[in-house]
C-alpha cells in the first residue's frame, strides 16, 4: 500500500477525532464558563441566554473564517494558518476569570457579560468553532471514496457536542471543582492542538479531489431564497432551545444540569438529521410532532394544573421533535461540496440570529415572554411536506396568483376566527369548566383539519399560544388586575390583585416573592413567607430580647415586607441586583411596608454576596438570606465560602436566618455540611400554609434554617420547636468550586 493509499485509509478516523474533541470542548467550556460567571449575575436564567448567544456569534464567527479560508487559500495555506491561529492561544490557559471581577449594578448586564467572555474565552471558541466546517471542506478534497458528501462529519462533530454535555452534569461537575475543570480542558485543548496538526498533514490526493469538484458541481447555484431558507429552519430551534431553557431555569435553577438538557436534545437532532444515512421516517416524525402540538395546545386551553415535572417533560418533547424536523428540512436543503463552507456560514448565522432574538430583541419587544410561543407556531410554518424551497416558492406563488378558491379560503379564516375566539375565551371561563370543556372540545377537530395547512395552523397555533404559552409561566390573571409589568435581563417581575385573597402580589416567574392586603387594618401585617406565625417570627424574637440597638441585613428585598418588623433602633441594609423590584417597594401606590412600617431602611443595588463583602466586619446583628430568583436559590450565596463571609459580618452573638423554601430543593444538607465546617450548628423549622378567611390573609408553607453558635440562641429555638440538623458525612461540601445539584433535588432525595 503506497503512502497516498494510506493517507486516504487514514482520513475519516484523523478528521473525526479531530472534529469529535473539537465539538467536545466547544461544548465542554459552555457550561463551564456559564457557572463560573453566573455568581457574578446573580445566578438568573438569563445569564445562561446571554452565554449562549455569545458561542453562537463565535460559532458564526468561526464560520466566517472558515469559509473566506476556503474561497481564498489553497488547501495547503488554510492548514498553515489554520495552525498558525490554534497554537497561540495556549499561552492563555487555563481559563479562569479575573480576580475581583464584579458586575455593574444596572438593569441589563448583558453586553458587560458579552465583553467579559470574549476576554476571556474569545479565542479558542473561536477556533474551536471553525474547525467543523473548515476540516470538512478540507476532507472533500482528500480524493477520499466519501469526499462528495463530507456532511456526515458534521454528524461526528455534533456526537462530541452531545457527549459533552451529557458528561458534564453528570460526570465532570460532580467529581471536578472549577479550577480542575479548567486544568483538564487546557489540557484537551493541548491535546487537540496536535490533532489539527495531524489533520492538515493527512490530505492526500488533494488536486484530483479539487479537479472533480470543480467538475460535476460547477453547474449549481444558490440563490437567496434557498440561503434565506437555511437562515429561517436554523433560526427557529435555537430560538425554541433557548426559550425552552428559561422555562425550565426559571422554575427549578439555573445550573448547568438543567441548562444542558435542551441544549443535548437540540444537538441530538443534528445528530440524527445529519447522520450518513438519512432517516427514511422523516414523515413519521412531521405527524409526532403534530401530534405532540395538537396536546400541548388543548392543555394551554384548559389551563391543567399538572406537575411541573411533567410540563417540563412534554415541552422538551415538543421541542426536541420540533428542532428534528427543522433540521431535517436543512438537511434536504444543502448544498453539494462546492458550497460546503457558505451553507456552514447560513447555518450558523440562523442560530445566532435565535439567540440575538431571545437575549436581546425580544424582552425589548415583548412585555411579557411570549417569544417562545411566537418561534414554536413559526415551526409550524416550517412543517414542509415536500423540498422546502420548492414548497415555499409554490406557496407564495399561489398567494400572489390567487389559486386558492375564495370558499376555502373563506372557510380556513372562519377556523381561525374559532380558534382565536376560544382561547380567548378561555381565559375568563378558566374556572367554569361546565363552558370551557365543550368549546376546547370544538376546536379539536378544527385543529385537526388544519394539520396540513400550515399556515392557518401557524396562526391558529400562535392566537393560542401566545395567550396561553408555558413562556407567560401560567400565571394568568384578568388585565384589570395587573398593575406593574416589567421585564429586564433579570426576569418577569408582575404586581397582580389577588381577589380572593383581597391583596397585592408581587410574582417573578412563577413565584410569589410577598403580598400585601389591600384590607386597611391588615395593611402593614405580614404576610406569606413572613407572618408572625412563620418560623421567621421565630427568628426576629431572638434580637427583641436584646433591646439594643440592631443592624439587619436582608439579601433579597422583594416587597420589603421584614421592615414590618420593627424596634426602637433598628436598621434594615437591603441587597437587590433586580432594579425593578426596587422601584416596586418603594412605589407606595403598590406596597407600602417602607414607606409605612416605620423602618429606617437602606437598599444597597448590586448582587446580594458582593455587595455584603464592601461591608465592615462585625456590622450586623443579623444576616437574613432571601434571595430568590422565581422559584431558584442562587447557588453562590450558599456555599461554605459566602456564609463565612456572611458570618465575618455578624457582630458577637449574631446569627444568619435562612429561607429554604423551595418546591424542587432539599437546602438542608447544603447549609448543615457548611455550618459544621464553620464550626456552627444549624437548626430547621418548618410552618404549614394558612388561609385566615375572616382577615382573608394567607400564609405560605415555609420552612427556614438558622445558623448560630451562640448557646443561648441554640436553647431558645428548641424551645420554640427549631430541629437541630446534622450533617450528612457522605454528602460532599458546597464550595465556590464546587457544587453539586442532584445531591439535593428533592425528587432524587425522596
């Protein structure tokens, strides 16, 4: 066998390995990088967009320069420069960020965000990203037998993509701290910088290759309707993946297990749509994901108060067969070898468009977070049943040329009018199911009949799910009822009229984070989180028995409701990142604990732990941590590190409360292996829901912890029915390096 022979023989396993480490640490530093700047930001789901519409202007990036590589440089000099670009960033591994870097406190963070990772991470996801495209171009001129559809090792690239992100929340994040994380990636890179070495030298053939494709593809052309085409089936799942995302962090927590799963599923359905051998069931999979939509819609309609488990399930479900279709469609769309690197570059501008689209345009579009139903019925315009650009064309021509009779066309708006009118509808008959069953029942059919008309099922889709999308986080009051909206990088922030409860309530997300009774004489009583019947009453007696004068510091404002726990002498230090909720309890026309309670107060804007850290030591009497964002604790203010900074800012027999209050996370553990390392004991206490009909004042299920090594205190709280918690000695300690979120998911706890 001559060295030609063996080249050509060596090619696929040389340009696979490159490509599959390759995809492997792109996708490995997402995830990684995201958690080591999320503590800067406040632990928010929109850190995650952010991060991700930085890799995929990268990836666009990238691809730029693979494909002006291609149209200008022989293969020979791509390589070399190619090499010449790998090499250099070396010098600045491992990645780890600035010490002492701290976010600006304003309400949109983003593009701080956006500069800090490309300082930091700019380079080498830069090449990293351009190593899909560029490696396949250079195998379709090796003369290799697969050198006319080099497509399937975009396939390899994305199983390494997949592999990642798999590995991480369940390998590399519970077995590496951060610093290590960053040490085995620097050393993948290492490792990656010679396989690229390997991969320029392996060519063979390379003039042969070039002469045939200059051949048998010299014919075609691509015009901007087909590139267009690429740019639309690219845009609308990364738009549907990022949207999906914030619905899932918003509600659980915004950590890299659950910011991977719809990334995984998204990078799956490349997988399979660029697999070598199509998928011969592309049908089948248009008729799934009909069907999928069909049940997510009559859902949104009746309004279910299903487990969020299970909501969770379906809409990845539907995201996932949504994507798959997009893809495949790309995938009938591309273009011969000739074309490779500028189908690459269309591709890649689509998903970054989506996360321009989610991170940036849309919460200045859209009040409230509706971009996920507006992509989501978009696919349904994208469901084609033959080539796409031929079905696009015939639709708009038969548009422009009226070929769609006037009954019929009549007739399909009549359906949307029905459809539009249910799910309107539906939401003031949300509890009168005697009304709303037969109409929900009504559009079935209706909706099934447009299962092949795509486009008045498009708008079908849209008047419901924009009305009733899981992006609004199903909670849905009357318009009159709403009196603040507001929607910043940090979330929805919503001031809703409880009828029933006859008060004000503040929700981000889908959480309740305080009310206030709209009752004169109950006025200035707390209520939800923070009654007197709440384990924080509890809390807040300890320090009336001193009778000094006292300083409190409170990581989390919310409405401000603990200010209605006043003493001669006492202070309140609020910490909020969220701008907005600031402006919402000092509104009086909205909540008054501030303005009324009496309280001398201060609110310092920034994010809760670093802002506590300019802080004199031994200031506080108490440190009570209530920082929510919707239904999430952000991770960094509870590792052993921030609660020994907390306790550095306690004066002498101070002690630091603790709201844990979650439906999804178990925070014993966390905050118990923490306090025994700090050599303090933590104690729990939980209280159960209340509804005062005759005051008409509610009170949450709470459950709180206090950390203390004060005897008297500890004594106290028994008294009072406080449990002191031990550790765990299995469980492994949160630190700012490490931390582990399947340890306390109450689901995998239970």
């Amino acid at each position: 066998m001559n060295g030609s022979a063996r080249g050509l023989r060596l090619a696929v396993p040389v340009y696979t390995a490159t490509l599959l480490l390759s995809a492997f640490l792109l996708f490995l530093i997402q995830p990684m990088f995201g958690k080591m700047v999320l503590p800067i930001l406040g632990g928010v789901p929109a850190v995650w967009i952010t991060a991700m519409l930085f890799f995929q202007v990268a990836v666009l990036a990238g691809y730029c320069y693979a494909h002006g590589l291609a149209r200008l440089l022989p293969i020979r000099t791509q390589a070399t420069v190619h090499m010449l670009l790998v090499i250099p960033f070396l010098l600045f591994l491992p990645i780890s960020l600035p010490d002492g870097l701290v976010a600006p406190a304003i309400e949109n963070p983003a593009f701080w965000q956006l500069g800090v990772m490309l300082v930091t991470v700019g380079g080498p996801v830069f090449v990293l990203s351009a190593s899909a495209p560029l490696l396949q171009n250079w195998f379709a001129h090796t003369g290799h037998k697969d050198a006319d559809n080099p497509y399937f090792l975009y396939s390899a690239s994305n199983l390494g993509s997949l592999t990642a992100l798999i590995a991480y929340p369940f390998v590399v994040e519970p077995a590496l701290t951060i610093s290590s994380q960053s040490l085995w990636w620097a050393a993948g890179y290492c490792g990656f910088s010679l396989l690229i070495i390997g991969a320029a030298l392996a060519p063979q053939g390379r003039r042969v290759a070039q002469n045939r494709s200059t051949t048998t593809e010299a014919g075609e052309t691509v015009t901007w309707s087909r590139k267009l085409l690429w740019i639309v089936l690219a845009f609308a799942p990364s738009s549907l993946m990022l949207g999906v995302t914030t619905f899932i962090t918003t509600d659980l927590a915004s950590v890299p297990l659950l910011w991977v799963v719809p990334l995984a599923l998204y990078i799956g359905s490349f997988v399979i749509a660029f697999a070598r051998r199509a998928a011969p069931y592309a049908p089948m999979i248009r008729r799934v994901q009909f069907g999928v939509l069909l049940v997510l819609l009559v859902l949104q309609l009746l309004h279910p108060s299903s487990p969020i488990l299970f909501q969770i399930i379906f809409h990845l479900l539907l995201f996932f067969m949504t994507a798959l279709v997009c893809h495949q469609e790309l995938v009938s769309a591309r273009p011969t070898t000739q074309h490779l690197t500028q189908f690459y570059l269309f591709l890649s501008l689509g998903g970054a468009l989506g996360g321009v689209f989610n991170a940036i345009i849309a919460p200045q579009i859209f009040l409230l977070p509706v971009e996920y139903a507006v992509i989501l019925a978009l696919a349904v315009f994208l469901r084609f049943s033959s080539d796409p650009e031929t079905a696009l064309s015939t639709a708009l021509r038969n548009m422009r040329a009226g070929a769609t009779p006037v009954p019929r066309l009549v007739w399909q708006v009549v359906q949307i009018l029905i459809v539009a009118g249910v799910s309107v509808a539906a939401i003031y008959l949300e509890d009168n199911w005697w009304y709303l069953a037969p109409l929900v029942l009504v559009t079935i059919p209706i909706l099934l009949m447009m299962s092949k008309r795509r486009w008045s099922l498009g708008v079908a889709a849209l008047a419901i799910l924009a009305l009733h999308a899981p992006a609004t986080f199903s909670t849905r009051y009357q318009p009159e009822n709403v009196h603040f909206v507001d929607r910043n990088f940090f979330g929805l922030v919503r001031v809703v009229e409880r009828e029933e409860l006859n008060a004000m309530a503040l929700t981000h997300g889908t959480t309740i984070h305080g009310s206030q009774s709209l009752a004169p004489i109950f006025k200035l009583i707390p209520m939800s989180y923070y009654s007197h019947r709440s384990p924080f009453d509890d809390a807040i007696k300890l320090l009336d028995d001193q009778g000094n004068s006292q300083a409190i510091a409170v990581l989390g404002l919310g409405v401000g409701t603990v200010a209605c726990f006043p003493a001669e002498g006492r202070r309140f230090e609020f910490f909020e990142i969220n701008p907005t909720i600031v402006r919402v309890a000092e509104d009086p026309a909205l909540f008054t604990f501030l303005s009324d309670c009496g309280s001398d107060y201060s609110i310092d804007l920034g994010d809760a732990r670093m802002e506590i850290a300019r802080k004199p030591d031994a200031s506080y009497d108490m440190i009570f941590l209530d920082v929510f964002s919707s239904d999430t604790i952000p991770i960094h203010t509870v590792t052993v590190e921030a609660l020994d900074l907390y306790r550095k800012k306690l004066k002498r027999g101070g002690f630091i409360v603790v709201n844990i209050s979650n439906r999804f996370m178990d925070l014993r553990p966390v905050l118990a292996a923490a306090a025994n390392e700090l050599d303090m004991t933590m104690l729990a206490k939980s209280s159960e829901r209340e509804i005062n009909q005759a005051a008409r004042l509610f009170i949450y299920a709470t459950e709180y912890a206090v950390l203390t090594d004060n005897e008297a205190q500890i004594r106290t709280l028994r008294a009072n029915g406080w449990k002191p918690y031990e550790p765990d000695p299995s469980f492994r300690l949160w630190t700012d390096q490490y931390s582990d979120l399947l340890s306390v998911l109450k689901v995998l706890r239970d």
